[in-house]
C-alpha cells in the first residue's frame, strides 16, 4: 500500500506539472506579445528563449508521465488478485490516475 501511494503522489506531480508548463507557455506567450508591441530586442529575444525552455519542458514531462503510467499500471495488474489491496482506496486512486494520465497523454498527441 505504501509503494501505491508513493507512485500514486508521483504520478499526480506529473500530471501537474505537464499542465503548469502548458499554462507557462501560454502565459509568456502574452508577454512576449506585450513585449513585442513595447519594440525591445533585447527583451523580445530573452522571452523567446524563457518560452523555448518551457516547450522543451513539455515532451521530457510526458515521457516521465508515460513511464510512471506503465510502471504503476504493471503494479496494479500484478496485484489484481490481491484483494485486501483491491478493497483499499490507494488501489481505486491509482486506477482513476492512471486513466486521467493516459488521457492527458493521449490529448497531448493528438
């Protein structure tokens, strides 16, 4: 159970953080738009290299996520006949994370 939960903690803190570099991008794309409309090169070509690090960051999170998502989903297949794990909330989250993260990485794809 204790495993469970600490791969179930992991998987969450993926899942954010492939949403909060999603929302980073977006939000320094606005900047970049303000700063772009202000006319300083400087500040323009800074802006565009804070946003690249954040697109780089998107595919490196989703592999992690993707790999958290077999791990975790070969443990609980593992224990499926295992019923008092079966029976504990741990096993019913991870089944509900690792359904939330194949989507997300599959929207991700698309």
């Amino acid at each position: 159970v204790k495993a469970l939960r600490i791969k179930n903690g992991c998987l969450n803190r993926l899942m954010k953080d492939a949403k909060m570099y999603k929302k980073e991008i977006i939000e320094e794309n606005k900047r970049l738009e303000k700063i772009t409309a202000e006319g300083d090169e400087y500040r323009i070509r800074q802006q565009k290299e804070v946003i690249k690090e954040s697109e780089m960051m998107v595919p490196d999170t989703l592999r992690r996520l993707a790999e958290m998502v077999d791990d975790l989903e070969g443990d609980v297949e593992a224990e499926d006949d295992n019923e008092e794990l079966v029976a504990h909330d741990e096993y019913a989250r991870a089944k509900d994370l690792i359904a939330q993260a194949k989507d997300m990485i599959e929207n991700e794809s698309a």
